[in-house]
C-alpha cells in the first residue's frame, strides 16, 4: 500500500505544480494571449480530469487496475519529461517578447505540436493514475474474512485522501516557489524527476501488489440497465411482484429491488425463463434482463447526481488560469523578505476547504446527531420525568462518542 500512495502523492505534485504557472509560461515562450491560454489550460485540466471515465472503463473491462496505473505512470513521466525538453532546447519554443519589439514572431507548428503532445501525455496519465490508484490500494487492503476488515478499509481512504490533500498543497506552494525563484528549467525539473521516482517506486512493490483481473466495467452495467428498463417499458411495475419474478445474481443478498426509482425495476423482471435465462441460470442477453444488483447500483448513481452537481460552478471558478494576471499585480508580501507566490494563492481555497471538512466532520454532524438522539430520548419519556430525560441523553451521547473514536 506504501508504494501506491507514494506513486500517486508524487503524481498529484508533479502534474498540479505545473498548471498554477503555467500560463505564464505559455504567454511568455509561445506568444499567446491571455485568453487563448486560458481556454488552451482549461481544456488540457478538463481533459485531465475527463480521461479519468476512460481510465477506469479500461482498468474494469480489460486491463486490470495494476496494468492501467503503470501506463498512466509512464505516460506522465514521458509528458513531463517532454515539458522539461522545452525548456532546454531553444528550438521548441520561442525567446520572450521584448517590450520595446513592435511584433513578436508566432509559434511554429512544430513547437506547438511538441507542446500538446506533452500536455495530451500528462492528460492521459492522469486520467489512468487517478481513478485507478484508490481502487488498486483497496485491493491490497481488502480481506473478507477479516472481522475488521471494513475499519481497515476506512482507515486506507483516509490515508489515502490526506496523502492527496498534502500533495496538492506543495504542489501549489514548493513547486511553485521553485519555478519563480530558480527558472523553468529547475521548476519543470523536479516534476520530472519526482515522476521518475514514482516510476521506479511503484516498479518496486509490483512483485508484492494483489491484482485483480478485469470482470467488466460499471459503466457498461449502467448502459445495460437503461436499455433493459427501456426495452420493457410497456411493464407495469405498479403490479406485486415477487422476489421469484426477479432475477438475482448467484450467492445474491438482495431478493428484489427497492421501490425507489421503479420503472429501473423492469431491467431485472423475468419474463419468460425459457427464453431469458440460459440452462446454468445466467441471462442469455444482458442487454434485455438485468440482475437486482445491477439495478441498485444504477439507482445509487442516480441519486448521488445531484451532490456530484453541487461542484460544477465551484470547479468552473476554480480552474481559472487567467486570474494569475490580477494577482501579479497585487502586493503579495506578508514579511519585508517574503512575498507569495501569484501561483501559491490556490493554497488558501485548501486551507478553507479542509478547515470547513473538519468542522462539519467534529461540529456540525455531531450536532445533528445530538439533536436527533435529544428527540427520540424526549419522545421516550412519559410523564415529564426531566432527570431520567437527561441521564438518557447524555448516555446516548457518550455511546455515540465512544462508538465514533472506535
């Protein structure tokens, strides 16, 4: 497990250390404007976060979550190694434009071929890395007959999400430092060379790591829902059905779907058996009958779409490149010596993002747990017994602490 969160810690540095500057970097040695910049930067963030669906459709469905982090790996190593080549060699980028020219020569089609070429690397390794990392750790950690197994899983994911939260954070703030104080050769440098550890790092433990194989992808069982649901349409799911008229995968714990959502509920109801179901039990076609869990899966996905919308207009705000300009002309020193980097502000979107996770975490859930345990202790009580009232609230309330510090 080490040796997954050190490769994905070392990924995150490298490749979010690049972005906060990076607009500078293209105005100055390629001669854009700030606004094609921008749109260049955001579709090279979008794209990065958008491979990650093809990352992990890949990892599922044909090979495997160790396969896909060790491509995505290399990829970003080859992406960055080529970002650092730009800064060596003259020949692929242009000097930076005096104030006193009247006109600047434009980019060659050659230097801004080498340019997306690094960026389409650095994209496509992040979109295999990231999705793939978290699941293939799961992996190592997960044992059924384990009794805490469950507690060790958690305790990954937390790991797991502070190594992220710690590698965003000196990303934003040494690489960054590094690329104003020391040029962009060493500021594009040490990205390559953390990606070149992360290589030989998570080289290292492949002899250890538990592989899965690939059994197929989720998005696929999604597809299959939809169109299962869609082709027995003329159903009515108002009708009583039972859990024999429901078609369950083998050593399945649910018997029939839940009611939310029903007419998903047609994906997984049988039909005719002879025709739907193969002699060993198995759907003859996946597109037309559904197992109940595949159904349940598509309805959590539904109804998590909703808190996964919530983010769209932050993140839009977030990725900004261009506000970098503003912020070069600000008075950034907090001491005489120390100025802020214009690339380092981000870290204060971090800072108050995890300041508000661990005070909803510790204060507003507990108080909505103490609120609802108040409430059910009240309506206990029978004959306006105050002191029996509060003995039991401040029990239920121990219990919960107890129960959330194990």
């Amino acid at each position: 497990m080490p040796f997954i969160i050190v490769n994905e810690s070392f990924e995150r540095v490298a490749s979010f250390g690049l972005l906060p500057n990076m607009i500078i970097y293209i105005t100055t040695f390629y001669h854009m404007e700030a606004a094609p910049a921008s749109v260049l930067l955001g579709i090279w963030s979008a794209l990065s976060n958008g491979l990650a669906i093809l990352g992990a459709f890949v990892s599922d469905s044909y090979l495997g979550r160790f396969r896909v982090v060790a491509i995505g790996t290399i990829s970003s190593l080859m992406g960055i190694f080529v970002l650092w080549l730009t800064t060596i060699f003259p020949q692929l980028r242009l000097l930076p434009c005096s104030s006193y020219q009247h006109g600047c020569n434009g980019t060659t089609a050659g230097q801004l071929a080498v340019l997306l070429c690094s960026f389409g690397l650095i994209s496509l390794g992040a979109g295999f890395v990231r999705p793939c990392s978290i699941a293939l750790g799961a992996d190592q950690m997960d044992n059924k007959e384990n009794p805490d197994n469950e507690r060790v899983i958690d305790s990954y994911f937390n790991w797991f999400y502070a190594s992220v939260g710690a590698s965003t954070f000196l990303a934003i703030t040494v690489i960054v430092y590094i690329q104003d104080h020391f040029g962009w050769q060493v500021g594009f440098g040490v990205p390559a060379v953390l990606m070149v550890l992360s290589v030989s790092i998570f080289s290292m433990g492949s002899p250890l790591y538990i592989k899965v194989k690939a059994k197929g992808s989720l998005f696929t069982g999604l597809f299959q829902v939809a169109t299962a649901a869609f082709r027995k349409r003329h159903i009515n799911v108002l009708l009583n059905y039972n859990d024999v008229h429901y078609y369950r995968a083998p050593e399945s714990k649910l018997l029939e779907p839940s009611t939310d959502f029903r007419c998903l509920n047609r994906a997984c109801i049988i039909q005719d058996r002879l025709r739907e179901l193969k002699p060993d039990g198995k759907a003859s076609d996946p597109w037309s009958l559904c197992c109940v869990e595949q159904v349940e899966t598509m309805k959590s996905f539904l109804r998590v779409l909703p808190m996964w919308s919530t983010c769209i207009m932050l993140l839009v705000s977030l990725t900004q490149s261009f506000s970098i300009f503003q912020l070069m002309t600000m008075d950034r020193h907090m001491f005489p010596q120390f100025e802020i980097p214009a690339g380092s502000f981000g870290v204060f979107t971090v800072i108050t993002l995890t300041i508000w996770v661990v005070l909803y975490d510790r204060a507003c859930s507990f108080t909505v747990k103490v609120y609802w345990i108040a409430h059910r202790a009240k309506s206990s009580v029978q004959n306006g017994d105050r002191l029996d009232y509060l003995l039991r609230v401040y029990g239920n309330i121990s219990n919960n602490r107890n129960h959330t510090t194990q």
